[in-house]
C-alpha cells in the first residue's frame, strides 16, 4: 500500500498553517456545536449533537440517519420537502442529527467512536424524543446499518423501517462490485494514512479539511450529483469505519426477524455494489420487506438528486403505518 503524500497534498498541508491559526479554525470548515453555541443542538450523556426537529411532538416520531460514517445530515433535508405533495413533517415528528463526531457535532478521540458508543447515542436520542413510543426509523447507507444495529438491540422498539440502499447488515455480507467502490490500494487511501501520521487528529478542523478536500477530489467525474455536506468527520472515517466496519466481525442480524413491521428497501436503478440485487439479499434477512427502485437514480441520488421520486414511495409507506407510533 502507497504511504507516501502526493505533492499536491504536501503543498496543501504546508499551506495549511498560513490559512488557518489555533484562534481561527473556522476559517476552512464549520464551527460545530462546541464552538458556536447558536447552533441547534442535544446533550446526551457524554457528547453535545448537532439536532433539528421538524413537525408536531404529538404525531410518529421518524428518527433520519445519514450516511458515512463521517458524513452529515445536510443532504438529506430534501426528503423534508414538499415534493409531488406535502412534506413528511406535515403528519410526522421528524429527527436529523449529526451523528457523533460528523457534522457540526461534538468531536472526540478515537476510543469514544465505537459501534458501542454509537448504539447509545441513538438509544440516548430515541429516548428523548420517543421515550414511551416507537419509533420510524430512516436510514441511508451507513444509516441504514445504523439502523440495523439499534434495531438488533431494540426490534420491539420500532414502528416502521425505510432504508435506502444500506450497507451490509453482517461483517461477511460480500457486496457487488461499485464503479464507485473505495479503492482501499488507492493513491488517496495512502494520503489518508500518511495524513494521520503527519498530525494529531486530536486538530479535527485541519483534519477534517483535509479528508474532505480528499474525498471530493476522489468522487470527481461520478456519475451522481454531489450532495451537500456541511464537514466531514475525519476520524470517524478512520476510526469507525475502516478500523471498525472494515475489519472486525461484527454482526446486525441476530433479531432482525423480530422486527413486526414491513421494512422498505429504497435502491437506485443505477447503483451496482449497493443496489437493487444486493438489497433483495439483506431483504431475506427480515421477515417482511419490500424493495422499490428509483429509476435513473445512483447510491446519494435517491436520496438527493432524485428525491423527487424517493419522497412519494416514503410518504406512501409512512401513511400505511398504525398510528400507533404516535400518541395520536
């Protein structure tokens, strides 16, 4: 594996001290809710999020989980809007936060991002929006993974299930070959690795800079419309997904067959490692599911680009849930 920087990134991290001072880390990326206290936010036990809430406390609460790990909730606002009829919030207690150390959220070291942590940071968050409820989970990618782990602990819990295109769901679920896919003997895979050991990812905001001017540079020329992010979580990515999801035997699945309401499969017509024929085998492993594809639709796109036509399948599906998920 390459380990050495490309000059580009040398030059970029030389410039690096010149742009951006101990008193001024706001100038490359967002302050998070540590350093701008305007931000809205949530206390949990041991960690401050990035939350928004749209909607009325009274009706189904849908907790939306977003992608990653190390992205934010940014993109996936476009689900809340009113497209070909009105928004979900309209009848619906909807939840987007920045999962912990992404976003504008708190940032951490290493050993306090693990799948453990991860799972209470949403039995912390379900519980204070949903305490006495079940609850609508809405999952994209990673965050349809995330809801797999919350729901292997928790089947009783939940009232309704969308995931779009989620990753595997058990360590030894072999994905489709993607287009798209991370190329883990990459040129950009060895910067990475060289940029952890050139400085402390204790510096987030230099870190998270650098991470995301990498990943973008490595998405160039894809076929989907980039989506919106406001930071990208540097050590997240490092920590939790490729010391983590990458390369320890962990496993969602266990109780999946106890979930009791019809999960929805969301894929993009266009998608290879993660589409259609790779969910139709996660979907065996619930005991009612249902796949709907989107036509013209990559991997982000169906939650972005193409909500257009992802909104009215999820609308469709929330108004066939008992309303048992509220207090209505």
């Amino acid at each position: 594996m390459r380990t050495t920087p490309t000059l580009a990134l040398v030059a970029m991290l030389t410039l690096l001290p010149a742009c951006m001072d101990p008193g001024a880390t706001d100038r490359l990326v967002p302050a998070t809710v540590i350093e701008d206290d305007t931000l809205p936010s949530l206390q949990l036990s041991d960690t401050l999020v990035h939350l928004e809430t749209f909607g009325d406390p009274e009706d189904p609460v849908v907790i939306v989980l977003h992608g990653g790990p190390g992205d934010d909730y940014r993109y996936m606002l476009r689900l809340l809007e009113p497209l070909g009829g009105p928004s979900i919030a309209d009848d619906h207690f909807v939840v987007l936060w920045d999962q912990r150390g992404t976003g504008l959220s708190e940032r951490h070291d290493a050993e306090d991002l693990t799948l453990a942590t991860y799972l209470r940071d949403l039995e912390e968050v379900i519980d204070a929006f949903a305490s006495d409820r079940r609850v609508i989970l809405l999952g994209h990618s990673w965050g349809g993974q995330y809801a797999a782990m919350y729901m292997n602990a928790h089947p009783e819990r939940v009232a309704g299930v969308i995931l779009g295109e989620p990753g595997r769901l058990r360590w030894d679920l072999e994905e489709l070959e993607d287009d798209f896919s991370f190329d883990y003997t990459a040129e950009h895979l060895g910067d990475l690795l060289w940029v952890r050991q050139l400085f402390s990812m204790g510096d987030h905001a230099r870190a998270d800079y650098v991470v995301s001017t990498m990943l973008l540079e490595q998405t160039n020329g894809r076929i989907e419309e980039p989506s919106p992010a406001w930071r990208v979580g540097a050590l997240v990515i490092f920590t939790l997904y490729l010391e983590q999801l990458e390369t320890t035997r962990w496993d969602f699945t266990a109780r999946l067959r106890e979930v009791e309401p019809e999960v929805l499969f969301i894929a993009g017509e266009l998608s290879v490692g993660l589409g259609a024929e790779f969910q139709q085998r996660q979907q065996q492993l619930f005991s009612r599911s249902r796949l709907v594809v989107i036509e013209d639709a990559g991997h982000s796109d169906i939650v972005y680009s193409r909500a257009e036509a992802t909104v009215p399948v999820i609308r469709e599906y929330l108004a066939k849930l008992p309303r048992e998920g509220g207090r209505g």
